[in-house]
C-alpha cells in the first residue's frame, strides 16, 4: 500500500461542494465553549456533505482564529447560521417538518446503534456544551434522545468526537 497524496484525493472545490447534494442533516451547536471544538464540527460536518450547522447561544462564529485552526478552511464550504436561543431553533425546525435529536444520556433514550433514520426525514442533530450538555428544554423539546453507547468508566466523550460518531453513524444509515 502507498498513501495518497493531496492531489489524489479528489477533493471538492467549495463551489463543487455547495452544488453537491446534502445528506438531510443539520447539526446544532447549543453553547460551545470551545472554539477547536466548533472548528472540528465544522471539518466533521463538511466530510459528511451535511446542509447546516446553526451556531447558537455562547458558540462562537467564523470568521475567528481558533476556529480556523481546526476549520481549516470548511467555514467556507459548509452553510451555516448563528441564532441566539436554541428554544427558538428547534421550534423552528420542527415546524418545518425536521426531527430534532438532542444527543444526550437521558431517561428513554435511544441508544445510537439501534436508531435507524426514515427515509426522506430530515434530521437535526443537537449537541450540547461540554459541561452541561444540551439544556434540558431542548431535551424536552426534542422529537428523539440519542444515546452514545459507552462502555468503559468514562460515560462522556468530547462534543468534537460525540459529533464524528453520531454524523458517521447516520450518514452510512442515511446514505445506503
């Protein structure tokens, strides 16, 4: 085997990407603290063609540094949106026919591996900030609560790493 080089990955322009279609995925950020974590999202979120990442409450916006560190250029290719309060998002959201899905460990939730996505639905994923989680309103507002299995002593993973998992594991559903 030989690794690949940069000009062999056949890599999107920004144009391209923004004419290609979008898994039916948008990802919340409900009160980020960490701007590396936004900038992975964001990197995360481009990866998986995903149609928006709305930004909402403290989560800080591109343009900005820290972000792009991380970002490394998909604020460009990836739409997104600041809205203030997350409440109103969601409300939103679901009166425009999108499931809300807070990821978070809650009473009945489902856990992630055994959720399977319905054809032609569009999804919003939630993730919450890294010591609260996402706000309890929002849980109780959410159509679904996903659950991470986690298995080990640790039962949190960063929101970064929570975001990869969750957008992997239902692009590969949503996309087969």
């Amino acid at each position: 085997m030989r690794k690949l080089k940069n000009s062999e990955l056949g890599r999107k322009t920004v144009e391209e990407f923004k004419q290609t279609e979008k898994t039916p995925i948008i990802v919340v950020l409900d009160n980020i603290r960490s701007l590396n974590n936004v900038g992975s999202v964001f990197r995360t979120s481009d990866a998986f063609l995903i149609e928006k990442i709305y930004l909402c409450g403290i989560t800080a916006t591109p343009p900005n540094k820290e972000i792009h560190k991380t970002a490394l250029g998909s604020t460009e290719s990836v739409d997104w949106e600041y809205v203030e309060n997350t409440m109103d998002l969601v409300e939103k959201l679901q009166a425009d026919n999108v499931k809300v899905l807070s990821i978070e460990q809650a009473e009945n939730s489902t856990m992630l591996d055994t959720f399977t996505p319905k054809p032609n639905q569009k999804y919003a994923v939630v993730f919450g900030n890294e010591v609260k989680g996402v706000q309890q309103e929002v849980v109780s507002a959410s159509d679904i609560c996903i659950e991470i299995p986690q298995l080990g002593t640790k039962h949190s993973l960063n929101i970064s790493v929570s975001c990869g998992v969750v957008l992997w594991d239902l692009f590969t559903k949503m996309k087969h």
